[in-house]
C-alpha cells in the first residue's frame, strides 16, 4: 500500500519540488491549499508522470478553526506531512501595519502550530509518521531586513523543536528544514547571490534525504550552516552597527 503525503502549501515552488520528488519515490500526494480548484492541472501532472494517486484539498492557514475538520476529512491519513506555506511579506510595511505583520505571522507561524497540533496528535495516537516544516535560516538571529518574517520563522523552528522532543519517545519524527535563499516566485524580485543560492528542487532533494536519513535538521545549502554559525558569534555591540 502505497504511503501518502500531505502538502500544506500546493502551490508554493518548494512545496510542488517536493511533491513531485515524493511522488517519485510512489508516495500518493495530496495538495493542500487556499483556492483549490486552480490544483487540477497540478494534480493531474503528478498522477501523469508518476503513477499515483494524486487529490486536491482546501486549506486555509489562518482559518484555525476550521483545521481539525479539514485533516479529519482528507481522503487518507497521511504518512508524511510537509508544511511548506510561507510569505515573505514586506518589512517595512509590516512595521506600520499590523494587518500586513500578521498576515506574515499567521502563514509562517501560528497556521503552522494551529495544524501540525492536530497532525501531531493523530500521529501519536498512530505511533508513526513523519512531519517536516519549511523554516529558514532567517529565524535564527533577528535582523532589520526582515524581522518580521524572521521571528515568525523562530518560532517555528522552537516550535518544531518541542514538538520533536515530545514525540522523540513515539514513532513519529519531525523534521526542520532551514533553506536559505531559494530561486522561487516569493524572491524574484531580489538579487540573490547564486553560489548561496538553492533551486526549489534542490531544497526537495534535501528534505527527502532527511526523511530517508530520519535527520532532525537539514539546511538546503551545507555552507548556510557555517554562515549562519558566523552570524551568531558576532557580538551585539558589533552586530547592531551592520545593515543585515
């Protein structure tokens, strides 16, 4: 019998790399996403090109109330589930207007604990499964850039953790994934440095990895790791006088 992946993000880059790089592997997929009647041709690629079973969902990150009927009524449990829902938002703006700050937070962070909550319960009760959230390496120190989205991604990188010790006695594995800069539609607009760069398949050939290697953390690039090592060094009084 064929395992299943749930995708929490259908349409983010990430999210499709990864589901077509499971569905190679013969893991039935289902896309979950706001608006989903627009999935049909994402859904029919996947059953197309790898010969499997492929559905559709309506998922809504924000709409927290509405998620434990949502996983209750998806056409199978899922084996693994991969949050990859995420929204870059603009600092700036976020500064000003709480309504654009929270948009950030919600997609990047309170959505994610609301259903990996309830995800994380059924799994226990079923004593397996695998969960995968998409951080970044922006969560772990906190800069002017993008503070906003970067505390959001510190969230979820503490909240995985917890979730990961809590479950380290059951089946069940969590798994963090700590991308860096990825090619993708949220940063097309940014002149990114291309040796730091990942493709969304790149990042999807990592966390499949980490499932296979059952690993905890993973960054899309092993040089991030370092960098991000250098970041966290540099003391305070130095730090703040940067343009980070």
């Amino acid at each position: 019998m064929a395992k299943t992946l749930l995708l929490l993000g259908g349409r983010s880059d990430i999210g499709k790399a990864c589901a077509h790089r499971f569905a190679a592997a013969g893991f039935d997929i289902i896309l979950a996403a706001r608006g989903s009647d627009d999935l049909d041709i994402a859904v029919g690629d996947l059953e197309i090109r790898h010969g499997v079973k492929a559905y559709k969902a309506e998922f809504e990150a924000a709409a927290y109330e509405t998620h434990a009927e949502f996983y209750e009524s998806l056409p199978a449990k899922p084996d693994v589930v991969l949050y990859s829902i995420g929204s870059l938002g603009n600092q700036k703006v976020s500064e000003e207007n709480w309504t654009e700050a929270e948009k950030v937070i919600s997609s990047n962070y309170t959505g994610a604990v609301s259903i990996l909550s309830v995800v994380a319960n059924d799994m226990a009760n079923r004593n397996e499964g695998t969960i995968i959230g998409i951080s970044s390496v922006a969560g772990e120190r906190g800069r002017m850039s993008n503070y906003i989205y970067g505390s959001a991604k510190a969230g979820l990188t503490t909240f995985l953790a917890g979730l990961r010790h809590r479950l380290a006695s059951t089946n069940v594995r969590v798994i963090t994934v700590k991308p860096g800069f990825v090619a993708t539609k949220m940063t097309a607009d940014m002149d990114l440095p291309k040796i730091l760069t990942a493709s969304p398949e790149h990042v999807a050939e990592a966390v499949f990895s980490a499932y296979r290697r059952k690993k905890s953390t993973v960054y899309s690039l092993g040089i991030w790791r370092q960098i991000m090592f250098a970041v966290r060094l540099v003391p305070e009084k130095l730090f703040v006088r940067t343009k980070l």
